[in-house]
C-alpha cells in the first residue's frame, strides 16, 4: 500500500522529466543575468522559475485563446546554474501529450516583450534558442517618405525654375532701359550740335576792321 502511495506520488515527476528530455518539441532558454543588470542582477531561484513558468502559461493562454494552461503544463528540465533549461509544453486535455514547437513559438513571438519585461530583460539577454528575436513592428506613415522627399525635389526644382525666369526678365529689361537710355543721350548730342550748326549758319559775317587797315597801309 505505501509502496502504491509513494509511486503516485513521484511517478508524475519523473514521467515529466522524461517528457522534457527525451522531447524534439523543447526549447532551450538561456538569460543572461548579470551582463543585463550588473550589480542589480537577482538571483535565479524556485520563485524565479515559478515566475518564468507563469509567464509562459500565460503566452499560451493568449495565443490559444483557452484558459485552460497552467503551470503545470509547462515542464523545465536539464537546467543549470548558469541559467539556462529546456522546457516544453504539455496538453491541458492529456498531460501525455506535448504541444507542437511550432505552437510554442507563435505564442512566444507573440507575447515576448511581456516575457522580457517579467525579468527585466531583453531579446539579446533573455534568448530562446531557435526562436529568432522579435522584430518591432513596423512603424506606418500617414504618407510615404519616398512621396515627402519627391515633393521636396520637385518644390526646390519649380523654385528654381521660376528664379532663373525672374532672374532672365530682370536683366533683359535692365539691358532695354539701358539701351533706351544711350539712345536718348545720342539724340540729345545730335540735337544740340545740329542746334548750334544751324545757329552759326543763319548770321552774317562780321567785318574786322584789323584786315580792313592792313588792305590800306598795303596800297601806301
């Protein structure tokens, strides 16, 4: 009778154990303590396991959208003090039963930042071997950049444009005012000799009585 007892009550543990070890639907986890948190790094213990367990449940629980998962279902084994295990996922239907990896991993994907932040980690310090660290989501604009930067190009480049245009129209009217102008000075030059010309031209000739008096002291 106790014999009996005593095989139902260690018999669960090792069929887990033997379950976690001898399964191609683990993963491996390994954290890095220390190297995160320096000298405010905790110590890796039952509670943090209970913690990281916890976590996991509660990824599956998400991910499935079944309230059904419990601790229970996520068994550890080959752990080290270096902190690192392997785990896997049992069935809330069938204790016997594993999870499928690619299950797990959805659900780990999916809620890792939750996991992170559980142990005050990161992706490059919380790693799950063969699951690659979560990506940020993408982040979406309003506009396209590409679209921004094309109307900044075609902006600057009417700007010129229209520059050059206004820079041309300046010049050629300066260069015809410029050229009204000599043509008006030659007017007036023209003007004022033909003036004078004329003038000239319109009086008598004045007698000068020096040659007069020359023309008699010759005839003496």
């Amino acid at each position: 009778m106790l014999a009996g007892v005593l095989l139902l009550i260690f018999l669960p543990p090792l069929v887990a154990k033997d379950l976690c070890k001898d399964s191609q639907d683990g993963f491996k986890v390994r954290l890095s303590i220390k190297t995160a948190l320096g000298d405010d790094a905790y110590e890796w213990n039952e509670s943090e396991m209970f913690l990281f367990r916890s976590t996991l449940a509660y990824a599956m629980r998400k991910q499935t959208k079944q309230d059904t998962y419990n601790i229970t279902n996520i068994l550890v084994c080959n752990d080290t003090q270096r902190v690192s295990f392997v785990f896997v996922v049992t069935s809330p239907d069938d204790p016997d039963q594993l999870i499928p990896k690619e299950q797990i991993e959805q659900a780990v994907r999916q809620n890792k930042h939750r996991i992170n932040n559980a142990f005050l980690l990161s992706d490059m310090t919380l790693e799950f071997v063969g699951i690659p660290p979560t990506l940020a989501a993408p982040i979406i604009y309003d506009t396209e950049p590409w679209l921004i930067v094309f109307g900044v190009v075609i902006g600057a480049v009417a700007v010129g444009i229209v520059a050059l245009l206004m820079s041309t129209v300046s010049k050629k009217r300066r260069a015809k005012e410029k050229a009204a102008g000599l043509s008006e000075e030659d007017e007036g030059i023209v003007k004022e000799n033909g003036t004078a010309l004329s003038g000239l031209g319109g009086k008598e000739g004045v007698y000068n009585q020096t040659f007069s008096n020359d023309n008699r002291f010759t005839e003496l």
